[in-house]
C-alpha cells in the first residue's frame, strides 16, 4: 500500500519545499532587478512589459509562497503550471533559437514542461497532510 511507504506523508511537503526554492528567488530577482526583467519580457515581443514582469513576480512569488505553505495549493499550482507553460513557449522557443542556443532553450522549455506536470500533481492530488489547506479541512 502507498500510505505504508516509509516518507510518504511528508512527500507533498517536501515537494512543495523543492518547488517554492526555484520560483521564490527567481521572483525576488525579478523585484530586484524590475527593469531588466521588463527588458527581457520586451525581448520576447510580448505586449506590455512590465504587466508581464508584474505577472511573473506575482506568481513566483505570490503563488509559490501560497504553495510552500499549502494554501489554496491547488489553485496555486495550476496557475504556476500554467505560467511555467507559457515561459516555456515563449521564453524557451529552440525551434527558432540560434543554433548554438538550440540545446539548451530545448533543455529549459521541456523542464518547464515536466515542472509543470508536477504542479499538476499538486492540483489532482492536493498539498498532502503538512498544509494549511490540510489544518482547514480543504486538503
């Protein structure tokens, strides 16, 4: 049985831990250096720059902390999933990077890709017993 398993009640924990130490610091970059952040958003040719660097600092921040510490975990997830999937497609386009960038956009957008399959597990299966959602009733 999977709830016999030695570690698996803290696993959701532990995972939204992982997790929360990529986004939160690439958020608190982001508020720290906002101009170059809307720089590079610019560079993609999205409209609006600094709306999309806004964004991005209220999902990697906002979102991961609610995520890290288990509340509304679910809705979290799927918004950063669904964040991380756009990065990916617009930030880590290698069909149409130079060649001697092909390998590594084509590394990043599919870790963007299997990072946000994780977060879909958060959203199906929820935050795990160490959340705030758990401690409400909402886990």
């Amino acid at each position: 049985m999977a709830s016999s398993l030695p570690g698996i009640s803290v696993a959701p924990l532990i995972g939204r831990i992982l997790v929360a130490l990529l986004f939160i610091p690439a958020g608190l970059g982001k508020i720290a250096g906002f101009s170059g952040t809307v720089a590079y958003v610019a560079s993609s040719g999205l409209p609006l720059p600094a709306l999309g660097a806004v964004i991005a600092i209220v999902v990697e921040v906002g979102l991961a902390t609610a995520l890290l510490v288990g509340w509304q975990a679910r809705w979290a997830a799927l918004l950063i999933a669904l964040f991380t999937l756009a990065a990916a497609f617009f930030f880590h386009r290698f069909w149409a990077a130079p060649p001697d960038q092909q390998m590594m956009q084509n590394i990043n957008f599919f870790k963007n890709v299997a990072i946000a399959g994780g977060l879909l597990f958060v959203y199906a299966f929820g935050p795990g017993a160490y959340s705030l959602d758990a401690r409400s009733g909402r886990a």
